[in-house]
C-alpha cells in the first residue's frame, strides 16, 4: 500500500523544520519519518521585524530547502508513498507586505509579536486615549487581545505614518504560509486562515470576521490592503499547477518541476503555532493545559466555543482568546521570552560549553532544594524577564528586563536560578488564570501537559514549574515535535472530511516523565510570587515613559 504522508512545515521565531508523518502505519496512528531543521533567525527582537534574508537566501528560500531535503530523504528511502497533504505552522503574528505581483516588498514593511518599540508603544497609547477606558475594554472582547505593541494594530499604524516609501509599494499583507502557497501555486493574494488572523487581534473571534472597531482604527489604505480569510478546515489548492503567471508573463513552475510528488497534493493555510502545540500535546478540553517553551513562552487552554454562538463568556484579564477552528478558541498567555533567557544567561555567564551548563544547573537545584526546607537562607534575587518586553499578564508597553538581590555573593547559580523562576512564576500566574476560566469549576484540577525544546530537555525546570502551580506536569512520550505533530493531526481530519467538533478529541497521554508538586515548595514559590509582583509594580512605572 506504501506511506500515506503528510508534510509539516513548522516556521518557528529561530527555526523551520520540514516533517514527514506516515498517516497510515498502526491503526490510523501518525508515525514521523524525517525531519529536515534550518537553525535560522526568523524574527529581530524587540523591533518585531521579520528576517526576511539570510546570506544568499530569503526566508521562502529556506522553507524550500528544507522541503527539497525531506521530499530527497522519502525518494531515497525507496518505500512507496504519497503525499497527500502539506500544512503550515508558524509563529503568529507574522504579517508581511508585499507590491501587486505578489513580490516582497521591505523588511521594514514587515511585523511580528516580538515588537517593543517606542513608536509602535505610542500609537498603542494613542488608541487607548481614543476609545477610552470602555471602548479599550470593548475592543479587547470583541478580538480576544488587548492593545498591545505585539498585535497587528499598532504596528499597522506606525508603519503606515512613518514609512512613506514602502506604504506606496504595498499592495496586500501576507503571513509567511500565505507568501510560501503563493510561491507554490502561482498565487499574489491569498487569504489567511482564521487562526492566523485571529492572532493578529484584527478578527472578532466569536464572529470570524475582521472587527470593525479594530477596522476603524487603521487608515482606509491598510483596511484595503488585509488579506481575505478562509477556513483551515479545507484545502486551499488540490495541485501544482504547471505554468504561474509572474510579472504578466506566463512561466514555468519551479515548484512543479522539482516536486512531481506534491502535484495533486491538497495545500493547507497556515495554523497558529499555538493552536497546533496544543492539539499535537493532547491537551484539547478543560481538563489538561499545554505549557510550550521555545523561543518564547505559553500556557494554553481549549475551550469550547462556536462561531456564532450566543455566549456570555468573557476573555479573562490577563489573557488572549484566539480561534482555533469554527467550534473552539484557545485561552492563554504568552511570554515573548522564555528559553530565550536561558539563552541569553548562558551568553551572559560565559556558560556556552555543555559541562559548565550541567555543573551550573547541578547547583541551581542544590539551591532550590535549600530555599524549600528554608526559605530565609534564600538569596532574595528576583527577575523580571520581559526582555523583549511582556504580554501575559499585564500587556504593560515599553516593559524590559530587571533584576534585583545582587550582592557580592551572588554567583552564576544565583543569577541563573533568578532567570529560570523569573519564566516560571510568570507561568504560574497565566496558570492561575487558566484554572479559573474553566466552564466547569467542579471538576479536578488539570494536567499540564508541555513540549518544546527547552522543557523536553531540562527536568529541573519542567519541576519548578509543577512546584510553583501546584500541578500535575506530563511530558508525553508521542508528542515530541508537538506543533508539527499538531499541523499534522488537523490535516489528517480535513482529508478526512470528518466533522470539526471531532478534530478535538482528546488522545490518551503516554507519559514519558511526570513532575508532581512538592508540598515542600508550596510556601518559598507563594512567597517567590508575593516579590515577583511587588518587584513588577515598582518598577511599572519606569515603563510608561516609552509610551508618552
């Protein structure tokens, strides 16, 4: 019968990874064949711009490399397959201007959710004073994101008073996805997804359409130039074709020639990264919560919720709500940096070698398992780490990283320890809110369930992070790779054309580890959160500068 494939290509902030799934090995199970990784820096921090060219190659460049050398493996491997479908994740929000052939326009004519700049902050103040206090909170209702510099609006806005020479170039915004199918199938204008969209804050998530207050805040120029939506549900083209039109001219598809094997292959829209981690770690209903830790941060709950339906529910403060399909939303929090700071200690400490890493974590937990028994010999070192500045939970513009509790015996442990629980107890509180904002409060507490690469491989942070919520922490055994897993899972249903409300039924976890909470941390990480917030809302105050 040969392999039934599915290609995921998963577009990370640092990386793109092309997958291979056989849907058709053990009963209906999907089982990855091959992956092909470009270790690449999509995203420039802070800035929120995306790194559209990397040496002789742009950013479509290396998704189709990595696409070349997957498709190569299966060739070689000389098992018979067929791909029937190729989907997308990929960090959201990404959106990218291009002119009217459907060409790139300018990396400064792009945008992402890892902005923190002075004037996307003020266009976000401006906004805020122009609705007012019931009007912001109206918006924020309607699109399931506050105001904020990681959201589409008020980087539209900047960019659309201060970049005169690219406004007049760009014809339509595209997400990364949208500009790959494009490149494939000979496209200019494709429509993104509700997922992605949603994630921009520009869609009313109960409705799937654009949100007219959010409309009503941009220039008639930009509003002409956002991409149409669709539905991930179904694909958006069933082939290649073999000529596209480019230019106005009619030439041949390099697409085509190079990849026989994806020419009646279904193409899919992008997904949210988010969205895809939570399905692909089996955490789709109330009763377990998906942590991810890459690049950045997230905690993350699915809830149900029909497009349409009349709903008295409320996003919880603090949190975004963002569709996932027509029949759920994903409830969450996200952190711009989470294994970035570990990334960015082990640079600072001059920890780049593998053994003085493991030495220095050796010592992290001699020092955490110490403040447990007694919390008074704690080095009180707290860290604040917005160092590209924050989202959950308080959206505060203009935020940055601080520290504070060093003393001269302080050692890379200390500062390291600081930087792991800085993360954590910001977890800890979007952990909190999403316990809360359970339709059902009668039932147990739920399980975390995590993936990324920075919780698959440090056990002694997947611990501080159950010590620290009080919760249960899985880290299953089938759901390594979890947002390629995830593109995958969504795809398998469409092809099926099964119902959307059964996309979502939970799978059953296949421990690999489990983290429990110890009764010995309970009281040092109240106390840790009690500081952590104190620290914050004194050093606020410092961040509003950037906005006026």
């Amino acid at each position: 019968m040969g392999r039934d494939i599915v290609l995921a290509l998963d577009i990370g902030s640092s990386s793109v990874r092309c997958s291979a799934y056989n849907l058709s090995s053990n009963h209906g199970s999907i089982e990855k064949i091959q992956s092909s990784v470009r270790t690449v820096s999509c995203v420039r921090p802070n800035s929120g711009k995306i790194q559209w060219y990397h040496d002789n190659d742009t950013l479509l460049d290396i998704i189709d490399h990595c696409v070349d050398e997957t498709i190569d493996y299966l060739r070689q491997d000389k098992v018979k397959f067929k791909v029937s479908a190729v989907g997308f994740s990929s960090f959201v929000m990404n959106l990218i201007g291009v002119d009217s052939d459907g060409n790139f326009v300018d990396e400064e004519a792009t945008m992402s959710y890892a902005c923190n700049t002075v004037d996307v902050a003020k266009e976000c103040k401006a906004m805020k004073d122009e609705l007012r206090e019931d009007g912001t909170a109206n918006l924020y209702q309607e699109t399931g994101a506050p105001i904020h510099s990681s959201y589409a609006i008020g980087q539209l806005r900047a960019i659309y008073q201060s970049s005169e020479k690219y406004v007049s170039r760009i014809q339509q915004w595209q997400t990364i996805p949208s500009l790959c199918l494009g490149r494939w199938t000979g496209g200019n204008s494709l429509p993104i997804s509700f997922s992605e969209a949603s994630w921009t804050g520009l869609l009313n998530f109960k409705t799937c359409q654009y949100a007219e207050t959010a409309l009503s805040l941009l220039p008639s120029i930009c509003r002409n130039s956002l991409p149409e939506l669709g539905d991930v549900s179904n694909p958006y083209s069933t082939g290649l074709p073999e000529y596209v039109d480019s230019d106005g001219k009619r030439k041949d598809n390099a697409a085509f020639k190079k990849w026989p094997e994806l020419r009646q292959t279904s193409f899919f829209l992008g997904i949210g990264d988010g969205a895809c981690a939570n399905v692909g770690s089996k955490a789709v209903s109330e009763s377990r919560i998906a942590v991810t830790i890459g690049t950045s941060a997230a905690a993350r709950i699915c809830l149900p919720l029909s497009v349409g339906a009349d709903s008295n529910f409320q996003v919880p403060q603090g949190l975004f709500c963002y569709r996932i399909n027509q029949n759920h939303v994903l409830v969450g929090g996200a952190l711009t940096d989470g294994g970035s700071v570990v990334e960015w200690a082990q640079q600072l400490l001059n920890l780049s070698d593998e053994d003085s890493f493991l030495a220095c974590m050796k010592e992290v937990d001699t020092l955490s398992k110490q403040d447990y028994e007694d919390s008074s010999l704690s080095s009180n070192m707290c860290m604040i780490p917005f160092l590209s500045g924050e989202r959950a939970t308080g959206f505060r513009g203009g935020a940055t990283g601080s520290m504070i509790g060093l003393t001269r015996e302080t050692t890379a442990a200390h500062f390291f320890k600081a930087c792991l629980e800085g993360v954590t107890l910001r977890l800890r509180a979007v952990l909190k809110l999403l316990v809360d904002a359970r339709h059902d409060q009668n039932q147990s507490l739920p399980t975390v369930v995590v993936s990324g690469k920075a919780l698959e491989v440090n056990e002694l942070w997947r611990q501080m992070i159950s010590d620290s919520s009080g919760l249960e922490l899985v880290l299953d055994s089938d759901t390594f790779e979890g947002t390629s897993r995830g593109v995958v899972r969504i795809l398998s249903h469409a092809l099926k054309a099964e119902c959307e409300s059964q996309l979502l039924v939970e799978e059953a976890i296949h421990p690999k580890t489990i983290n429990r909470p110890r009764a010995s941390a309970s009281k040092y990480f109240n106390q840790a959160a009690q500081r952590h917030d104190e620290f914050l809302n004194a050093v606020s105050p410092i961040y509003t500068r950037n906005d006026s």
